[in-house]
C-alpha cells in the first residue's frame, strides 16, 4: 500500500477505551467518561447526542486538547493526540467574537496566532467569509450582527486555517428555533463544499439525525456509548426530510435507547 493510500486508510480520528476522571470538590472521584471507543473516518459527518452530563463536551475538548485524558487513547491522523493541534477547527456554543475587531479581523485570529502569511490568511477568510454567506459583512462589527451571523463568523474563523477536523460544540443551541433550523442547512452545504470532517455536540436528537452521516448515542454519565446508527437519509439534506416516516424512525429509537439508559426522564 502506498503512503497516499494509507494516509487515506487511516481514520481522521479515534477513541480507545477513553476514561475521564475530575475530582470533586469533596475530594472524591467523578467519572465522566468510562470507555469510549469509536472512529472517524475523514469526510465524515459524526454527531454525538446524549443527555446533560454525559461528557458530549468533555469528549469534545480532549479531541481539542484543551483538557486531558485520565486513561485510554487518543489518535489523530494515525497518531497520538495529547494537545491542541493545527489541524482542529473548534467552534464552540458562543462565538466569543471581539468586539472591538471587525467581522474581518475576529476571522483572522487564528491565522495570526499561528504566525500565517498574512495575504494568503486574508484570501482564506475572505474565502470562508463568502461560504457561509457574510461576504458584504467585513468591516462590520459583532454587535451590528444577528445571534446567527455571529455563529456564522464562528465557523469562518475555525475554518481559516483549513483544518482536517472541524469540531462544534451545540453551536446553535442558544438560536430560536427557525434560526437553528437555516444554520443546520447551511452547515450541511458548507460540508459538501469544503468536504471537511465534522464531529458536532448537540442534545437535539432530530439535529442530530438531520445532519449526521452516522449519530453516536451516550448514556448518562458515566457516558458510554450505547448505540451507533448509520443514517440513510436522501442526500442533500433539506428540511422536508424531517417530514418522512424514516426520519422519525431514526429519532424514535435513539429516544427509545436513551429512556433505556434513562437519559430520558
């Protein structure tokens, strides 16, 4: 096999028998996480769902290397992963743009902090700018923008360095409805224009279905993961989906496997 095959091969990230462990504030052991095992393969779209608690997020920030395994591996491209790393994207559940930089500049952070050409850096934010739909928009500032546009400029600034691992963590929870609804669309077309991998946080099961290739289901804490479903759903995505009978098949067994675990009060 050849190196550009086997690059290939290997998965854009794994799990193997992950543990985390926080100590409370008595003195004793939490366990958030008991054994997690699975894998991404690059291109693909992963959402994980489960209930308050269950460690989604935990799991999220050891993939970003912002916090630290207590046991078990993390591999990234093939090899380990014990920190942050430029080829993760993060988009976390509130923008945190700087509110004295225009919509231009708060894109170019990371490109800066990595010491990036400038002009390329440019070119690319300019790039994502258009992708998700704020060409127009860039000598605004955050306040000028709407709770969606900000996410939205979120998504740009994980993008600027073209990351080989997009991870989002319930992006859109603090978006009405019909809001959250036009991002999950937008996120898909973006998906199909970048072909980036996504692994994306949510404690929505119909979001979690509607924008999945597969859905990874955890159980409360310790969280465990309980099920992996491969979503076949017609491709694009579009809201009418959401209509059809094996839509709703889909959310109803996740639901039905979560009231098991008792993830569903």
């Amino acid at each position: 096999m050849s190196s550009a095959v086997a690059s290939e091969a290997r998965p854009a990230f794994r799990f193997d028998r992950l543990r985390k462990t926080f100590r409370s504030k008595d003195g004793g052991d939490v366990i958030a996480l008991q054994d997690v095992d699975f894998r991404v393969q690059r291109g693909e779209f992963v959402t994980v769902v489960g209930p308050s608690g269950c460690g989604k997020s935990t799991l999220l920030r050891i993939l970003a290397g912002l916090d630290r395994a207590t046991g078990g591996n993390v591999e990234l491209g093939g090899r380990e992963h014990t920190g942050p790393s430029r080829e993760i994207g993060v988009v976390f559940q509130a923008p945190v743009l700087l509110p004295w930089r225009n919509i231009l500049e708060n894109v170019l952070v990371p490109a800066q902090i990595q010491g990036r050409d400038p002009k390329t850096a440019r070119e690319r934010a300019m790039h994502y700018l258009q992708l998700v739909g704020l060409a127009g928009f860039e000598t605004k500032y955050p306040n000028e923008l709407s709770g969606g546009m900000q996410q939205r400029v979120g998504i740009a600034r994980a993008l600027v360095n073209d990351p080989m691992l997009l991870l989002m963590d319930e992006p859109f929870g603090a978006l009405d409805a019909m809001t959250r609804e036009t991002m999950n669309v937008e996120l898909l077309k973006l998906r199909e224009r970048t072909g980036a991998t996504i692994m994306l946080v949510t404690h929505s099961i119909p979001e979690a279905v509607f924008l999945g290739d597969r859905v990874i289901v955890m159980s409360p804490r310790p969280g465990r993961v309980t099920q992996v479903i491969d979503v076949d759903l017609p491709s694009p995505r579009t809201l009418d989906v959401i209509n059809t009978e094996r839509f709703g098949a889909y959310v109803s067994g996740i639901r039905a496997n979560l009231n098991a675990s008792g993830g569903l009060d």
